[in-house]
C-alpha cells in the first residue's frame, strides 16, 4: 500500500507538522512513500526524509530571535523577512547541517508547491537534490508582502499556499492508496483576508495572482469540504486537544461480557469508561446479538478508539465490558 503525505504550511504554526513528523520517524511500521509540502511544511518537512528528528525545532529555537535569520531587520535590508542567504544557505550548510545525501538516497518522493506569479495556478516540483533546487524551497515559501518574487528558469513565483494550500488533489493524482494530511490551522479559525486593496495595488501587474489571494480562504473552505467527503483514504492531524474531529458520539462493541451471571435487560442506562483515568460518561447501552453491543453517550466523547475496552459501572460496581469495533458521530462510522 502506497502513502502519501500533506504538509500544509502556516509559518510557524509549521513547527506543528516537524513535532508530528518527529513522532512520524519512531513509527518503524509507518513507510511513507510521497510527501508534498506547502511552505513552512515543506521546509520542515525535508527533515522527515533526511531523518533529522527535532532538526527543524531545534534551529528555529536557536535562531529565533537572531536578526539575521528573519525579521524586520532582514526584511528592510534585502526585502525578504527570511533571510536568504543566512536561512537558505549558511543555516543547512554550516550552522545545522542538513543531511542532503540522505535525502538524496531516500526512497520517498518529496514534492513542493509554489504559485505562478503570471498564472495564480500551482506548480508542483519534485525535489531530488535539496541543495541543487534550494531556490524551489525558498519559493515555496515567499510570502506575499514579505518576501521578493522568487525568479527561477523564466518563471515568477510566491508561495504555494496561495494556490493550493492544503494539496490533497495533487497528492491523489500521484496515486497514493492512503493520504495522511497534516492541518496546522484549527478548523473555524480561518478568517477572510482584508488585504485585498493591498495586494490590489502592490501586484497589480498580475491579475491573475491577485485574483488567486482574494480566494484564498474560500479555496480553504472547498478542500477542507472535500476533505470531510472523502472516504478511507485520509487520515488528517490537526491542532487542538478538543478538536471536534476527535469526538464520536457511539459505537458498536463485541465480546462482551458481564461479572454476573445474572440476566440482563436488552436495554439500560449506565456510566461508562474508555480509558482508566477518563471521567465516568453516562451512556445508553443496546444489548444485540452475538455477545454485541451499541452504546449511546450522552454526551460526545474525546478519543474513542477501536480495539480499546469499554467498561459498564453501576456506581463504583464493574458491571461487565467489551471490545469497541467501531465508533460513530453524527450516525456516520468514523475512520479512526
């Protein structure tokens, strides 16, 4: 089975996507065979594939606040707010040396998107040699105001995510069985931009990029959309302890079994627990054939599994348990 992974950007709400990808690296079992990176989730996410765990936090903790990486400083004296030639090139090359023929070698695909300056469309590049296509990553990067358009082969480029902020679409085109998309912003937090006599009058010599930001955050609202139609295919990590995508309301739960002998009514009322140190929820139960089981909680539940034990209690008396298959919001099975 082939996997595919987005990396959506967000500037540094990217450092989100290299902790994930750090956990993603421990995962032996996890083989990922494509990557395509939008921004700061492209410039973080070359570390995933140079197996360089905590590289992208530990430079950005280190540089932070030096005014030679970005800032204010770096954006009046060369017109970019990160700096080229410390970031793109001092940085990998000297001070955190990023393992470029590990990269090279590796056997996942890594991709980058940038937007077409002329056109507002996306790009896709594939990155073989992070050194050698340097100028690709520092594209996929340049913000509008804040960075120079980035001149490459003829062509003007801004950054990906302009065009193609969370590249789902692309990512299916190149034939992964299983998409993981990693969501750095929390889901009803995108606002519309109120730039827009900005960038009017800033790229007014491009029509066609200007017309591409006024829509960018209804473009975000279309994939984020598609995204929830999909089925089977897409597994997204996105920000937020209660991030509604991490609720489910019941489930459908086999071998169960009782701590008494005793007869027990089809249905009851009774608290429940999925985890240890979880509080107690109160849930409806269903008993069905089969030694099987539905459960109704009165209220939605955070991080309900397949595979974990669901535990009935009278008060402080265990009454029995089983094994949860399957968990649902909304009457909508949930792929968890």
């Amino acid at each position: 089975m082939k996997i595919g992974l987005v990396l959506e950007g967000g500037g540094m709400r990217g450092l989100f996507s290299a902790g994930v990808l750090d956990a993603l690296l421990e995962l032996k079992e996890l083989s990922v065979n494509g990557i395509v990176g939008v921004s700061s989730g492209a410039l973080f996410g070359v570390n995933y594939v140079s197996k360089q765990k905590e590289r992208a936090v530990r430079y950005n903790k280190k540089y932070a606040d030096d005014k030679r990486y970005m800032g204010l400083h770096s954006w009046i004296t060369t017109g970019n707010a990160v700096n080229k030639d410390f970031a793109f090139y001092e940085l990998p090359c000297k001070l955190d040396v990023f393992d470029n023929e590990t990269f090279k070698k590796a056997e996942t695909d890594f991709y980058v998107v940038m937007t077409n300056v002329e056109s507002g469309k996306p790009e896709y590049v594939l990155i073989e040699d992070a050194f050698a296509q340097m100028e690709y990553l520092r594209a996929t990067s340049a913000l509008p105001f804040a960075s120079k358009i980035i001149e490459i082969n003829g062509k003007k480029y801004l950054d990906g995510g302009i065009s193609d902020s969370i590249p789902i679409d692309f990512c299916e085109s190149l034939g992964y069985d299983k998409i993981i998309a990693i969501l750095t912003r929390p889901e009803g937090t995108y606002k519309e931009d109120k730039l827009g006599f900005l960038y009017k009058l800033v790229y007014r010599k491009y029509p066609n990029l200007v017309n591409s930001l006024l829509n960018m955050a209804t473009d975000y609202e279309k994939v984020l959309a598609k995204i929830k139609d999909l089925e089977n295919n897409i597994l997204y990590v996105c920000q937020g302890f209660h991030n509604e995508k991490l609720y489910s309301d019941s489930l459908l739960a086999s071998s169960l079994s009782f701590t008494t002998k005793d007869p027990q009514p089809n249905k009851f009322t009774c608290t429940a627990k999925f985890r240890y140190r979880q509080p107690d929820t109160e849930v409806d139960v269903e008993i069905l054939e089969d030694d099987k089981v539905k459960v109704v909680y009165k209220n939605p539940v955070r991080a309900v599994t397949p595979g974990q034990a669901v535990v009935f209690y009278d008060g402080d008396v265990c009454l029995g348990g089983a094994i949860i298959d399957e968990v649902y919001k909304d009457g909508k099975k949930l792929q968890v």
